[in-house]
C-alpha cells in the first residue's frame, strides 16, 4: 500500500488489514478499509483518519449467548472494532513492527443495538501523538445513523521477537 497526501484517499485491501492487525477469526472485527486519508503534517499520525466496514451477521459467534432471542453485538465489540479501525488509521509504511494496546476508553455512548445484518461503518481518527500513547476517536455508523462512539488511548510498543517467548499486547 502506497503512502498518500492528506487530500487523497486509499483503500486497503484486506491482505493488508492482515499484514498489518495481529487479530484473526473470530477477534478480526475490520472486513475491508474504504478509505484511508494521512493527516496534514507529513510524516506525522494527527489527523490521519480511515473509514473501515464490519459486516454483522447471524454467524457471529457472540450472538449465540448475547443474546439467544434478541441478538444484539455488545458494545465492546463495538469498541475493539473502532479501536482496530484506530490501528489502521495509526499505521505508518515507514513504522516498524508495532504491538498495540487499548490503554484507556473514555465518553463511549451507545445510542442503539447493533444487531444481524447491520453493516457497520466504522470511523478512526488520530488526534492526538505522543509517540507510544495516541489519542484516537471513533464512531460507529449504521445506514448513516450514528450508533455508537468513544475515545480511547492506544499504547504503541516495538513487537518483541519471537524467541523472546512474547506473543505481545494487541488491543
């Protein structure tokens, strides 16, 4: 995936949303990055913001006991899948191998269930970097109808070496 400016906007191909998030089935809550904008400042994280989709189906396997005859996708789900979104958002060509950790979440609001069928639109934006802590806010989307938001810090470290014996932190 090529770097851009802050006036153009580029998708990332699901290949990529693996290389570069450690989650995988059932934990990987990004299906595809529409779009993908680098802020303002060269170089710099503030401001670079995507727009991601999470497709929720029946299949999902938190449905089956949240809950069995009103299925509904709980909120920190809702919450991680932001928080992956925020990664992305993060993510650098020029960064080396980075393990990410929700640090803290603040001002999350759900305003209505999330449930089968609903296809999530999820925003990301940096606003604030301060090297390993990075300020992110985002907001879920359902058929333009804002469902649900937060803020949250992210903890950025070096990936530690698999003979390390470390599997790391991720969000």
């Amino acid at each position: 995936m090529a770097e851009s400016t802050s006036s153009e906007s580029k998708p990332m191909s699901f290949a990529d949303i693996l290389r570069i998030l450690p989650h995988r089935y059932p934990f990987l809550l990004v299906d595809k990055v529409l779009e993908c904008h680098d802020g303002d400042k060269a170089g710099s994280r503030v401001g670079r913001r995507v727009r991601a989709v999470k497709n929720v189906t029946i299949n999902e396997p938190f449905f089956t006991g949240h809950f069995p005859d009103n299925p509904v996708m709980p909120g920190v789900l809702q919450i991680e899948a932001m928080a992956q979104a925020g990664a992305l958002a993060c993510f650098r060509l020029s960064d080396p191998p980075m393990d990410v950790a929700i640090a803290n979440v603040r001002e999350a609001r759900f305003r209505r269930p999330v449930v089968p069928g609903d296809s999530l639109e999820i925003h990301a934006e940096v606003k604030k970097d301060r090297g390993q802590m990075v300020l992110i806010c985002g907001q879920v989307y359902v058929e333009g109808q804002l469902v649900a938001e937060a803020e949250f810090l992210a903890h950025f470290s070096p990936k530690a070496h698999k003979d390390e014996g470390s599997q790391g932190a991720h969000s």
